[in-house]
C-alpha cells in the first residue's frame, strides 16, 4: 500500500501558483519524497525528489516540514499543460526499492 | 534523464493470444520494472527485471502469465500470454538511473476483445 495521503483532486487558476500537499506521517529516515506526474495516460514524468532539504528545479519546488511528515509541491506558474494526476511517493534511495503509486491528486488548471 | 520508448504504443488483440511489448531505452541500465496500469487506475508494478538474472514478480504476477526477457542492459520485453479482457490496460516499463530516479516509456495502450 501507498505510505502517502493526498487529496484527490485540486483546481488551480492559470498563472497562479499550485500548491500540492502530500502526508507521509510514517516515513523513516532513509526514505526520500518524490513526485512524479501523469498527464491523460502517458507515461509518468519524474518533477523531483528530496530528502529532508527543500529541492527547487527547473519545474517545481518541493517543501519538507522539519519533521519529515509531511511535504508540498508547489507549481510556481501553473498553465494548462499542468493539468495532471500528481503522485507523491515515498522510497528508500539507492535504486533497489519500487515506486508504490497511490490514487494521486487530479490538478486540474483552469484559463 | 534517459529516452525510453516502447512498440507497440497500442494494440487491439483476441482473447487467447499472447502479445510481446518492447522497452528500448538509450543508455545502460541495471534495473528495469514493468508496470500496469488498469482504466482508471493508479500503477501497479507487475515485476523488475535485472539483466543476467530472473524477473522478481509482485505479489498477484506470475511468470507464465507474464514472462519477461531481459537480453542486455538496454532491452526488455514483457509477454501477455493467453490474454482475457481483464489484461486491458496500459502497461509501462521504467528505469532506473543513478541518480535514484526512475523514468518512464510513454507505455503500451492494450484491448482485449
């Protein structure tokens, strides 16, 4: 089973920022927080990831309370081409663990 | 990141047959993972697939149901064998690279009649 709690959907107006929020209350110190997304059945698309350290990329940045439980992605500048499912995944790093995909969040930005 | 595609992108088949779907990826990688994906579902991983050795399959997958090749470290494929409508889905095969990153093929749509 997932180790995330996300809401299942979202809205989003163009040219504002959309704030994902994502709960992984059980993490343990080796698991990082990523996030990846899929646009209408295509194939998922890595955003970030990260370990107890905000991340910023060229897509997104990604928000880790001090505690670890908790996490928010945050779209800067939210187009109509963001409108997504959006995974947040827990994993232990170093390649051998799988990606265990929840039910996601529904973003759907609106002109 | 890596270029992975996969053939076909979709197919249409009979029940009773079988279908092989193809992930190619650009460079080397150690791990490769098969995924389904059910309609309106999220993704479930069906088995990992390590060059030079067998597939580890998920709990529910099985190897006559689902074999998978893996002949070098930039090539895998997955067999549907003795297909019914419920194995239509999308299923997608990903890597991993060094940076504790998976990537994704684009995925293969498949309908069962």
């Amino acid at each position: 089973d997932a180790k995330t709690t996300q809401p299942p959907s979202m809205d989003c107006a163009e040219g504002r920022a959309a704030n994902l929020p994502c709960n992984h209350s059980t993490i343990s110190g080796n698991e990082y927080v990523y996030w990846y997304r899929q646009i209408h059945s295509q194939g998922p698309q890595y955003i970030i990831h990260g370990l107890k350290n905000n991340e910023t990329n060229e897509m997104a940045s990604l928000i880790i309370t001090e505690d670890r439980k908790s996490s928010t992605l945050i779209l800067p500048h939210a187009t109509l081409r963001d409108t997504a499912v959006y995974y947040c995944i827990v994993r232990v790093g170093g390649g051998s663990e799988k990606l265990v995909f929840g039910k996601g969040t529904k973003l759907t930005v609106n002109p | 990141s890596a270029v992975i595609s996969q053939k076909p992108s979709r197919d249409i088949c009979q029940r009773g047959t079988s279908l092989t779907i193809q992930c190619q990826v650009d460079s080397q990688v150690t791990m490769m993972f098969w995924y389904r994906q059910q309609p309106g579902q999220s993704l479930t991983l069906i088995a990992t697939a390590n060059q030079g050795s067998e597939a580890t399959y998920e709990s529910g997958f099985v190897i006559d149901k689902f074999p998978i090749s893996r002949p070098n470290l930039t090539f895998s494929t997955l067999t549907v064998s003795n297909m019914s409508p419920e194995d239509s889905s999308i299923y997608l095969c990903s890597v991993e690279l060094a940076s504790d990153t998976q990537y994704f093929g684009p995925g293969t749509r498949l309908t069962v009649l």
